[in-house]
C-alpha cells in the first residue's frame, strides 16, 4: 500500500446468512453444505475506495445502506465475506453507543480498559486520565457502574477516551448526535484540530455536516458506494435519490427556457450607482443569469422557468450589496393542475451549506392557491440581504405541492442562480446582519 494512503478497502463484501426458522440452522450444520437453509442478504457488495493521511471522508446513506458494517470492518470488529481492508496506523472509533464498555465496570474501569484496547499501557492512561475525565465531565458518575449511564454519558465518557489515545484515524459513527449543545460544540472543537493532521471517516445523516467537515463523501445505497467525489455533488445526488425513493424516479422536463415576459420589464442595472463609494468594505454582490440548465429533479408537475433577484421597484438587478431590501422572483408553470403548490428557496455557500432560505408553506394555509395547467405563477420574497463574506454562493430553488411535512417535489433546482460577493465587512460568522445602530458610550 502506497506510503500515503491511511485506508484502502478493495472490493469488500459482507454477506449474512439469514434464516426463517431456527431449527433451520441447526439444519444447515447438520447438512455440512449438502443443501441451503439460509436466504443470503449482502448488507455490503464490492465496496472500494482509498482514503490518504489527513484526509476527511464522509460516509452518507439511508438506514441499513451498510454504513455501520462498513466502519465495524474497516475497525476489525467485524469480518468481511470477501475483498479486502489494509489501514495504517492507529485507529480510535466512536461507533455504536457504548460499544466496548462493560455495563457492570465503572466509568473509571472501562476508561483503563478502553484505552489498553486502543493500544494504551496502564501508565500512559494514568498520565492521561486526569485529562479525560475532565473532557467528559461527568463529575462523580466516573466511579459508578456504566450501566446506569444516560446516554449522553456514555457519549462523553467514549469520546473522552478516543480523543486522548494519539490514534491516526478517527472513525466517528451517528453516536455525537445523542450529545447535548456543549459538549457536541467541544467535540466539535476537538475534531477540527485532530483534522489538520489526521484521518477521519465521518459518519453521518446531516449532509450538511459532510459538507461542512469533509474533503469527499462516500454515498452508500443498499450496500453498494453508488457515489463518491466532491460533499457538495454526493449531497444532490443523495437528495434526488432520497425524495425519488418516496415519490418515484424524477420525470422533470428537458430545461424549459426562461421565460421572460413573467418579469418585470426593465434592464438590469448597478445598484452601486446608487451609493457612495466612501469604502472599500462596502459589500457588493455580484449577480450572474439564471441558470436554466442547472442540475435538477423532480416529478416534473410544474417547472421553474426563471429567478431573479431585483430591487424594489421590480426592477432586476446585476448587482446588489449587502443590507439592501431585494425581492427574490421565483417563476414558475404548471403542467399538471396543481392544488397548494409550495415555492422555497436556500442560499447556499460555495460548500453547499445553506446559510439562510425560506418557503411559501404558511402563505398556503391561509390562502392555498390552485393552478390549473399551463397556467404560470410565481412567489416573490421580499427582504434585506445580508452582508456576505467574500466568496462564491447560489441561490437553490424549488417548488413542491402538498404541505411542509407531506408534498411531492415537482422541480428541484440546485444553484439556479450564482453569487459573487467581492467585498465584505464582516468579520465573524457566515453572514453579517444589518445594524440598525450601533453606540459605545461612557457611563
């Protein structure tokens, strides 16, 4: 294995045997092979990738996609039918809840134990012990038997442990998310400093995690590594997957051409002209076209034609800056009748993080609205636009119809409309809020 490379999984398999019947297993021993009893389930089938030193990979995918028998493996508590794993150096995993303490043991018992797993002697622990009880401040709880542990204890006390042993690479299954605010910000904390020089394999429902931690994602589908490359790419794709998965394969149309007799007549014009250039800290935001043939999903009853941010007298706009009232005009036409469509939008952030957004959902329930097919329609969103750090963002869209927890995605567009930010004031934070005023005074 190349000297670079902290994981490498070649072709991996895991097949269980499983059986209708109980006396069916006996059965099967007393056959010696001589006829099946068994029905085969593959939880994974032919699964490869590499993952180098210091790299951060995530792990996405339904429940029983195979997700946890890939990491109980690559971890060697579980053996796999057939391909391969070869991993260097130290491995700390934080997988099921308390997996690997003994219920009966003490916090103080399982942490000696725990770590002589890890590959601590019992001198290394003692120095360090001290250390790990105060990460998982648990207080007076480290001395009584595991098994009366909440399981947000058990979190502090199995993280506590895995962040003390100096492993090389972190396997972090869903058990964080058990955890209160606190202690899941300090582990937070923790695992963005042990990134800048080790391996994580990040395990995770939120893709909003994924994108935010990771380098590249895994997208596990029934067993199978059905997509790999770019957080942001396996996320939409997991996505699609996902609503196509409730509501059956996407049927959207080829791109419908944007149709501009919805929009408010009027040439795009430099809302910095508007302003004068007294700094260089203004934030002015760049805005590009819509994006018709932006990558997309759906049932395809209705489609998106057009979006646009414009100023407030409709007028569009090539640029805007940040604290200004903008209005965000989503367009859109039915070709299906439509009962209570709903109309949302996310900004994102250059990573696919959504930074803010919002939908049409409670205008619906006090006016549910019907539209008859080839009918056209549009939602408008009035607001002040934040102040944006400099860098690239997208504006996603999309329109559904039913309610908030029960619908059906007709058109989901992702990065329908593109974003510039060229200067910004803000200092902290993913956006910077309007200040009404600001004072300091003496008193």
């Amino acid at each position: 294995m190349c000297s670079d490379i902290a994981i490498k999984v070649d072709n991996l398999s895991k097949c269980y045997h499983i059986y209708d019947n109980p006396r069916d297993r006996l059965m099967q021993m007393l056959m010696r092979g001589k006829k099946q009893y068994y029905r085969e389930f593959w939880a994974l089938q032919g699964v490869s990738f590499e993952i180098r030193k210091g790299e951060t990979v995530g792990i996405i995918g339904r429940n029983g996609s195979g997700k946890s028998t890939l990491l109980q493996m690559i971890c060697g508590t579980l053996n796999p039918t057939g391909g391969s794993i070869q991993t260097t150096g130290r491995i700390a995993a934080l997988l099921e809840l308390g997996s690997g303490f003994n219920p009966e043991f003490t916090g103080r018992e399982n942490v000696y134990m725990n770590a002589a797993v890890l590959g601590l002697s019992k001198e290394e622990v003692d120095q360090r012990f001290d250390d790990i009880a105060e990460f998982a401040d648990i207080g007076q709880f480290i001395d009584q038997p595991v098994k009366i542990y909440s399981s947000g204890m058990y979190v502090r006390l199995a993280f506590s442990v895995i962040a003390h042993v100096d492993a090389d690479i972190l396997v972090i299954d869903e058990a964080l998310s058990v955890g209160d605010a606190f202690f899941t910000q300090k582990c937070m904390r923790f695992l963005r400093r042990f990134m800048e020089k080790g391996t994580v394999l990040f395990v995770s429902h939120d893709t909003g995690a994924v994108i935010n931690f990771c380098q590249r994602a895994i997208w596990l589908n029934k067993g199978v590594a059905k997509y790999q490359g770019e957080p942001k790419d396996v996320a939409q794709h997991y996505l699609a997957e996902l609503y196509e998965s409730q509501q059956g394969e996407s049927t959207v149309a080829a791109v419908v051409k944007p149709d501009d007799t919805v929009l408010p007549a009027g040439l795009p014009r430099d809302m910095r002209l508007d302003f004068i250039n007294t700094t260089s800290y203004r934030n002015d935001i760049e805005l590009f076209s819509f994006v018709a043939d932006a990558a997309s999903f759906g049932k395809g009853g209705g489609n998106i034609t057009s979006v646009q941010l414009l100023d407030e007298a409709g007028l569009p706009l090539a640029w805007v800056v940040g604290g200004e009232m903008v209005r965000l005009l989503v367009s859109c036409v039915a070709n299906t009748d439509l009962f209570n469509p709903i109309i949302g939008f996310l900004v994102n952030d250059r990573l696919g993080q959504p930074i803010f957004g919002d939908n049409t959902c409670n205008f619906s329930k006090q006016a549910p609205l019907y539209v008859s097919s080839g009918e056209k329609f549009a939602a408008e969103f009035e607001f002040r636009m934040p102040i944006l750090p400099m860098g690239d963002y997208s504006i996603t869209v999309a329109l559904a119809e039913g309610t908030q927890q029960d619908h059906i995605q007709h058109h989901w567009m992702h990065e329908a409309l593109l974003l510039k930010s060229h200067s910004s004031s803000v200092c902290t934070g993913l956006v910077g809020v309007p200040m009404n005023n600001i004072r300091l005074n003496t008193i």
